[in-house]
C-alpha cells in the first residue's frame, strides 16, 4: 500500500474505533492525557479476547508451563538488580522554540523515513544522536525552527511513593516490564509446584513507560497491557537454538492462526550487536507492517542466567535450581517471549477492516470478535416478535456474548454489526411466528458478516449452529 492509502486507513481506524466504542481518547472531557486511551464497551471485549486466548494457548494449553500473577509494585531493589533503575533510558530532546520533547531516535528514523532512506540509531550514544541531528538539519516536526537542546537521557519508569508520612515515605516504582515479577517468584514457584526443566512461567498484566513521543494510537501507550513469557531451561541439556526457532513458530503461529494475519505483513528483524543487551546471545523482533511503518510487535530474547543471576547477588537467597535426576544445582537459563496486547489489537483491528462498495466490516476472526451474534427483531413495534427475539437472546447469551439492536432498519443494524465485527446477525421475522406458513415456523434468518449471505435456521439449532461456526 502507499503512504497515503496507510495513512487514511489509520485514520479510519482510529475514527471507527472512537464512534463504535473500542478505544476513546483518555481522559477526553478535561482536554486528553497524551499517550493513553480507554478502551470501550466493545474494546474492552476484544482486548479481554486476545488476553485470554494468549493465556488459553499459552499458559493453559502446555504442559510445560504455568501462570502466575505477580505485583505491580515490587521491592524497589528489583529495578536495581534488573538494570532498569540505572539504564532503563531513553534520549530525549527538546525544541527551544516550541518546547516540544521528542525521543531523539525516532525524530531521527522518522526524518530519514520520510526521505526512504534509512539511519541506524539503535544503541548510539548521546553526542552521536547530537550529530546526526545537527549533520542531517533535522527540524522540529510541529514547529520547523531548527533550535534544539542538547540529547540527554531519561529514564522511562514512574515513581511513586509507599508510606503517608512524608518522613517515612520509599521510593518504589510502577512496573516497567511484567517479566521481572517471574525471576521474583522463581524460587516459589519451583518449591511450591511439581514443575520440572524446561518450563515456562507466563504472566499478563498492566506495565508502565513513561513514554514522551506520539504514541501512534495504542501501538505506544503510558500504560499497557504485557503478556511475557520466561521460558527455563537447562543449557546443558536443552540446545538454545532449536528452542529459539521453535518460540518464533509458536508466535508466529498465534498472529496468522488465532488472530488472522497475513504472513505478508509480518517479518522478523535480528538485533544487531549494538542494539542488543550485553547478556543477551540472541533477539530478535516479530515485526509487523503498521501504517507507520513495520515496527515491532512482539519481541524475543535468549537472556542466559542473567536475570536470575543478578536477583541472586542483590537479594542474597539462592536461585539454582537441582536436577532431580542428578542432584546437581545450576542457575537456569531463559528464552523470553513478550508482547502488549494493545499492540496486538491495534495490529488486528488494521489487519481486519475490510471495505466493499459501501460496505465496511471488520473480519475479525469469530473467536476474537466482541460479539459472536447480534439478535434483531424484525420490527421493534410488533410485540410477538420482540417477545420471540428475546426469548432467544436471553438462551444464547447463556453460551455467548451477544448483542441485542431493535433500532431503525435492518440494514442499519447490519451496517453497525459489520463495523464492530460481530460475525453472524439473527433476525426474528413473522416467518419464525408462523405466520408463512408450518415450514419457516420455528426458523430465524442467520447472515453471515463476511459473505453477506443468509440461511435459515431452526431455533433449536441455533446455539449448535453458532458454536460451530465461531469456535471452529
Ligand atoms: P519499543 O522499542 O517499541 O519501545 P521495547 O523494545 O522497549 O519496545 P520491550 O521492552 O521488548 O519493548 O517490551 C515487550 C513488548 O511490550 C513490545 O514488543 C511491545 O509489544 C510491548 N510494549 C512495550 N512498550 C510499550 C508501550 N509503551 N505501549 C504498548 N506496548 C508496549
């Protein structure tokens, strides 16, 4: 697609999401809080979808992992051992003229982006960036002066404070990463569970950056939901490589399968020697083709015993592990997996939006959508069949999430299905009284979203038909 077809389609999403209820600017009534957004009724359904189909294939479909649900605030000491307290950075820089502040990296991959060119900043430091910038003439993107301050680093977690005397208070941070909640409990979890090498532990929940630069939508929020994965193992025993390979399939296979991506838009990109973390022997990032850009999706890292290592030197408790086989101990190493699912759902909604004639749907795969069925009475003036149109929602909605439209015409209620994705639509018609005669009596119109088509059902094989279809 080019640039400008991207740039629309962006712009679209954003409006539909806004009008259709899934993602709403924060805190909109007091003029919007950068960087962060609420997820409606019908975002909210999608986002809780794609969390819970993460941990179903994940953490509950695998023998070989667990779950666990750690703090949001921890000691602060594990910002220290994990390296975040100190480097976990960005370069910033500022506009003296209209004061905007901007990462500087992405100032600078935007600038030659636009160009179609491209500069690697990854892991420059910040008299390098200075260069770049002052080289290329690289001007404020809001403002257009060329007037800035030198780059300077800051560090991307949110402070707070625990304790309400001023006197007594610590300083503890806001998670900045779901994964070093699993280092932490390493040590519970193999004392309190059967678990054996190799094994996983999988964990889902909010984490805090503070990020400064224009977040692109939810791609890049202050606060995000994480869904990471620590994955153990012996290196003795187990080859890294083969288990490296075997985690990008995996994730692979969740973005096409359960979430209907084209492989198309997907791509992977090693990190480069400079890029990567000293301890890391191997990262590579799923990337996907945003309309900004293919950026990163979901990352994944050979991290060693780093970790474990250093929680073991600043809280002093030992974290080897002992083979049960041979009663020797060693620290275990680590493949981590991590993702946002907000990243997930932006990428599926872009993914899914589908225009034909003056018709715009989102072709979410069933399994995710935030509804699996919307039931409509034909008319919503003629009580027998508002009656019969509820009878059977309140029975589906025993089994689905389902959606309920008595307002203005089918076609209307059609129209605002399609744009939310909902896969089937059930209208009660006077067919389904009886009033055409025996054959219809009992039977309800099921349109599907994707083709348009309609079929008759019988009622009593309504709830089979659905499960069929949305759950294949
Ligand atoms: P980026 O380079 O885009 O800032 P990162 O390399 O810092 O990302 P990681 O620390 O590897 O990201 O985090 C793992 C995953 O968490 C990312 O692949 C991304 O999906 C998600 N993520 C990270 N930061 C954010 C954010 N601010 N908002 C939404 N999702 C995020």
């Amino acid at each position: 697609m080019d640039e400008k077809k991207t740039d629309i389609l962006m712009e679209k999403i954003v409006a539909l999401a806004k009008r259709r209820g899934f993602v709403f600017p924060g805190s909109e009534i007091y003029g919007g809080l950068a960087n962060s957004y609420e997820y409606g009724p019908v975002g909210a359904e999608l986002k809780r979808n794609i969390q819970n189909e993460w941990w179903r294939t994940f953490v509950q479909g695998r023998g070989d992992m667990v779950g666990l649900d750690s703090s949001i605030i921890l000691h602060p000491k594990v910002w220290e051992a994990s390296g975040h307290a100190s480097g976990f950075s960005d370069a910033m820089i500022e506009c003296k003229k209209c004061h905007t502040r901007t990462r500087a990296d992405h100032l600078i991959e935007n600038h030659f982006e636009e160009r179609n060119e491209s500069m690697g900043v990854e892991g420059k430091k910040e008299f390098e960036l200075d260069e770049i910038i002052q080289t290329n003439k690289i001007k404020c993107p809001v403002c257009g002066s060329f007037d800035w301050t030198p780059v300077r680093k800051f560090n991307l977690l949110f402070e707070t404070h625990v304790g309400i005397v001023p006197e007594s208070q610590s300083k503890v941070y806001l998670r900045g990463e779901t994964a070093q909640g699993i280092f932490v409990a390493f040590k519970n979890i193999t004392d309190s569970t059967r678990v054996k090498l190799p094994f996983g532990v999988g964990q889902l929940g909010k984490s805090f950056r503070n990020e400064i630069t224009k977040g692109n939508w939810i791609f890049r929020t202050l606060e995000f939901e994480q869904a990471e994965i620590e994955y153990f193992f012996n290196p003795e025993l187990t080859e890294w490589k083969p288990l490296f390979e075997k985690w990008k399939e995996d994730m692979e296979a969740f973005v096409t399968g359960t979430l209907g991506v084209s492989k198309e838009n997907l791509r992977w990109r090693e990190h480069g020697d400079e890029e990567r973390s000293f301890y890391s022997k191997r990262t590579e990032d799923l990337e996907y083709r945003f309309p900004f850009g293919f950026k990163e999706l979901w990352g994944l890292a050979y991290r060693t015993d780093y970790d474990l290592n250093q929680h073991m030197k600043f809280s002093g408790i030992d974290l080897s592990y002992t083979d049960p086989a041979t009663g020797k101990k060693f620290v275990p190493h680590v493949i981590e997996p991590a993702v946002g699912i907000n990243r997930l759902m932006a990428m599926t909604m872009l993914e899914s939006y589908r225009e034909e004639n003056d018709r715009v749907y989102l072709k979410l795969p069933p399994r995710i959508a935030p509804y699996k069925v919307a039931v409509f009475p034909l008319l919503a003036n003629k009580p027998a069949l508002v009656e019969k149109a509820r009878d059977i929602h309140d029975e589906l909605q025993k089994r689905f999430p389902v959606a309920w439209d008595d307002r203005g015409n089918i076609g209307k209620r059609y129209y605002a299905q399609d744009e939310i994705g909902t896969p089937f639509c059930v209208t009660v018609d006077f067919d389904t009284l009886g009033e055409g005669g025996n054959e219809k009596k009992d039977t309800v119109t099921v349109r599907d979203r994707d083709t348009g088509e309609q079929e008759r059902v019988p009622i009593t094989n309504l709830g089979e038909y659905l499960h069929g279809n949305v759950y294949r």
